[in-house]
C-alpha cells in the first residue's frame, strides 16, 4: 500500500506556552490502540526510529513523517520529560 505524508508529525510542536517543544518525543501507535505504529522518513518506506525525537525547534528530527494509507493513527506528543503535551486519535 502507498505511504502518505502525515498530517501531525510534520510541523512543528509547541509546549502550552508556544515555546518549541526541544527533546520531546510523538509516539505513534494504530488508532484507539496501544499498539506501535511504524512511520516512515520517506515515501519508500525508510522507517523512523520510535518514538520520533523532536530537535531543538521542535521539529521531527528525521525529516518528513510518512503513514501508510488506509490505516488509522494515534498520535502522543510528549515533552522532553515525559508530560503527555496532547493526544490525537483516528487519524487517516
């Protein structure tokens, strides 16, 4: 199946106080699930490291975030520490 570029990983994360979220983590998991999710770093299907790091202007440090089309996706953005920032669930 064709890989998509995703929706959320792709931009820059901010903390509630719209600093750039440096160190922080998105953990992608299958929508409604706890179950790990591969993503990817390029439509070829390269995949990502997880959970995805974010560098220092908050930004997936791997380039472009790829999801496989046809599946449903959770997204959790943490802070550096560990803090749920927010969470994204059934994304398609």
């Amino acid at each position: 199946m064709a890989n998509f570029l995703a929706p959320i990983i792709n931009d820059q994360q901010e903390d509630a106080n719209g600093a750039p979220l440096s160190g922080g983590t998105i953990e992608v998991y299958l929508a409604g699930s706890s179950t790990p999710a591969t993503t990817y770093s390029d439509q070829e299907g390269d995949a990502n490291t997880w959970p995805i790091v974010l560098n220092t202007l908050g930004v997936n440090n791997q380039g472009a975030g790829w999801l496989t089309g046809g599946a449903a996706y959770k997204f959790v953005i943490k802070s550096a520490t560990g803090i749920v920032q927010r969470t994204i669930d059934n994304v398609s």
